[in-house]
C-alpha cells in the first residue's frame, strides 16, 4: 500500500503548493520545482564516484573484483573490505572497478595485509 503524503503531514510541500499557487505556475514548472529540490538534497547525500585517472605505467588493468581475486590469490570478501578502507587502490567506471596491478603491489607492501 503507498503512503501518500498530503500538504498538512509535510509542511515543506504545503509551502511548495501555496508558493505555486500564488505565483500562478503550470503543473510541469510545479513538478519541475519538486525536481529540482529533491536532486538538490540527494547530492548532499550521495557520494561522488573516484575520477577515473589513467596509470602511469601504461600497463592494462585487472577489470573487476574477481579478476584481482585470481591474480592474488585473496577472496572477493577479503578485497571488498580492502576496498573499503582504501588499503587498495582502484578507479571506477560505471560499476566496473579496474584495478593496476602495479600500484596494488605498491598498497600491498606499504603494509596492507592479505
């Protein structure tokens, strides 16, 4: 069952409706405005993706978390946690993690532990 929302739960939308009232906007310029607020608060929320950077080796990545696997050795479990203390170094395309593999033997032996 959906829960709908009316102005008198949600002063912030009554505010929004009274506003579009007055101001004598469309109903697209009204859902546009909804929109616009709502895309502002998720990017409060949201965390930016890394920015893909090209090695400086040129050497060709690893590309996923299971191939990085093989290559070591290691669970994906194990690299997941890895992942997410920054103890490996990656980039991220999409939902594609490319992995260099020189520069995860540099985080490896700077103390990381497998």
């Amino acid at each position: 069952m959906k829960r709908i929302t009316t102005p008198e739960k949600n002063p912030n939308l009554a505010e929004l409706a009274l506003s579009m009232a007055m101001s004598g906007k469309s109903w697209d310029e009204f859902t546009d405005s909804v929109a616009d607020k709502v895309a502002s608060k998720l990017m409060g929320i949201i965390p930016d993706k890394k920015e893909v950077e090209p090695c400086t080796t040129g050497e060709k990545p690893l590309r996923g978390v299971r191939a990085l696997c093989r290559h070591y050795g290691m669970s994906t479990a194990t690299l997941n946690k890895m992942m997410k203390a920054d103890k490996i170094p990656f980039r991220q395309v999409g939902n594609r993690y490319l992995f260099y593999p020189s520069e995860v033997d540099a985080a490896l032996k700077g103390g990381a532990a497998v």
